[in-house]
C-alpha cells in the first residue's frame, strides 16, 4: 500500500495537469501541476529519495512553463500530447 501511495504522489502533477488541461486553461493547469511537482520533489529531496519519474515530470513542466513564459504557442498546443509520449517513453 506505500508503494500505490507513493507512485500517486509522484504522477499527481501530471494528473492534476490533464485534468486542468481539459478546462481550456493551461497557465493555470502548468502552474499548479509544476507547484505540486516542486512540493512532490521536494518533499523528496528533503528526505534524499529522488525518484526519476518525479524528476522528468518536474523537468517537463518546468519547460512547458517556460515555454508559456516565452509566449510559445505550441508549447500550450501539443502539450497533453508530449506529455502522453514522454510518459511512454519512460515506461520503455
């Protein structure tokens, strides 16, 4: 059970992210799924078990964010898309 509890910690930014996504309103969905990721991450580090799954997931976000800061568009675009190909990438 503290495995299934700690995996949901992990991929709850990228949850929140779909789910927030699906409302037309990615600003508000990248900024509470990457404040999740760096509160996840560094909980974490805090007690010095990185995992590499929460490190991608706060990487990606991190990137869509800056991405929306630099006011790229496609970014926002493909960005449920990338996330579903980078989540598949790291499961091979």
């Amino acid at each position: 059970m503290k495995t299934f509890f700690a995996a949901g910690l992990g991929f709850l930014p990228l949850i929140l992210f779909w789910a927030l996504m699906g409302t037309g309103r990615p600003n508000v969905a990248v900024a509470v799924a990457l404040a999740v990721a760096v509160v996840a991450s560094g909980s974490r580090l805090w007690s010095s078990i990185v995992k590499p799954p929460e490190s991608a997931i706060l990487a990606f976000l991190a990137f869509l964010g800056l991405g929306h800061i630099a006011g790229r568009t496609w970014a926002m675009d493909h960005a449920v898309t990338a996330s579903f190909v980078g989540l598949g990438l790291y499961g091979l």
